[in-house]
C-alpha cells in the first residue's frame, strides 16, 4: 500500500493547457515568432519552459530565458487561472488523506505559482508539501525536484529509506518525465492517460502502472 504519494501539477491534478498555451503564444508574439503546430505547444507541458524554448525553436541561452521570463509575465498574473481541476481528482485527494496517506506535489513549474493555483482551486489543503522549481525555471529537473520532495518528506514527515525500498513511495504524472525522475530516485510510478501523456510514452518509461482515471488511484 502507499502511504507517500508525490503528484505532478500540470496534467496531474490541472487541466492547463489553456493558459499555457495563452503564455506560450504571448512570448511568441512578443518575438515576432510565427505560432507553431499543435504539437509543440502541446510539447511544452511537462518539461521544462526554457529546455521546450531551446529544443523546440533552436533559441540560444540569453534568447531562452528572455523567452521564459516573457511568458511569466502573463502567466503569473493571468494565465495561471486559466485552468481546472480535472473531475474526479479533488475527491480523490480527499479519500487519499481519510486513509491517512501524506500527499505532495513535485513540478517543473515554480513553486511560487503553484502554491497560489493550487489555494485557488481548494486542493492545497490536502499537500503537506510542496516542490517546484525556481523563479526563473532553473532547477526543474524532475529528479531534481523529487529528491526535493523526499528530503522534506524524510526532515518532517516520518519518510525513512526501508518505507521507498518496500515501496510505499509513488510518483504520479502525465508524461514520461514523471515516470523517469520518480524511477530515478527509486519510487514506484504511476501514469495519468487522463492528462498529456500517452500509455505508449509511460511503458516506454517503465511506469509501474497505468490509470485511466483519477479514481483509479485509490484502487492502488
């Protein structure tokens, strides 16, 4: 049974792509960049903003964090609400903790923003802990950021190094980052076909198992 379990954000516990893509579009605009397909707005949930910039538009390292740094600008006023929670995850976070399970939240984005969405929405009530990356989108690394998680988990809530061999730890997320920061750090690992992900991404990854639903969690 888990009794630790670490959640991804975007397309874990939110429905975001709107306000990400909003952002993403308004940095674009800002530098006079054509929009792309689908696909690589759709690319840039789950790693990092500066990472998707470079990768997927060939920006060097000042023109990257320019870019990052323009998408904030709307986003952490704007485009962090412009999403919701997907249906079903709110109860299920409720049943989680009448079980006694001690819920996180381990993202790429800030933890800043992330606090503040996740007060919005009513769910931060039922996270004891909180990790997301730095202000400017550095150390988004998402074994970086579970490891994170678990030191804070081990510092303050009763996590010991017998309870992750034994499996009692599990990485929940949409895409395939989840699935390889969570296996690098020793976790069981779970992922979402509900958000951005696919069940071709997560086997390919290795993932423990495979949820269709938020529901679904719980029979875990």
């Amino acid at each position: 049974m888990y009794k630790y379990l670490l959640f991804d954000l975007d397309g874990t516990i939110t429905k975001s792509e709107e306000g990400i893509f909003n952002c993403i579009k308004y940095a674009l605009d800002w530098a006079g960049i054509p929009y792309p397909e689908y696909r690589v707005f759709r690319s840039f949930i789950g790693p990092s903003l500066y990472d998707s910039f470079v990768r997927e538009f060939g920006m060097d390292d000042a023109k990257a964090k320019e870019m990052v740094a323009k998408y904030r600008e709307r986003y952490n006023v704007v485009g962090l609400f412009e999403a919701e929670v997907y249906d079903g995850v709110a109860d299920t976070l409720r049943a989680l903790k009448e079980k006694g399970c001690i819920l996180s939240v381990a993202t790429s984005k800030p933890t800043e923003p992330t606090l503040r969405i996740l007060e919005k929405f009513g769910v931060g009530k039922y996270f004891d802990v909180v990790v997301g990356s730095n202000p400017d989108g550095t150390g988004s690394d998402k074994k970086h950021i579970i490891s994170q998680v678990l030191e804070s988990l081990k510092k303050d809530h009763g996590l010991t190094e017998d309870m992750i061999k034994s499996n009692q730890v599990v990485m929940i997320g949409d895409r395939r980052y989840d699935i390889e920061g969570g296996k690098a750090c020793g976790l069981q690992t779970i992922g979402v076909l509900y958000g951005y992900g696919s069940r071709e991404e997560f086997e390919a990854a290795g993932a423990d198992n495979i949820v269709e639903t938020p529901e679904e969690i719980l029979k875990l």
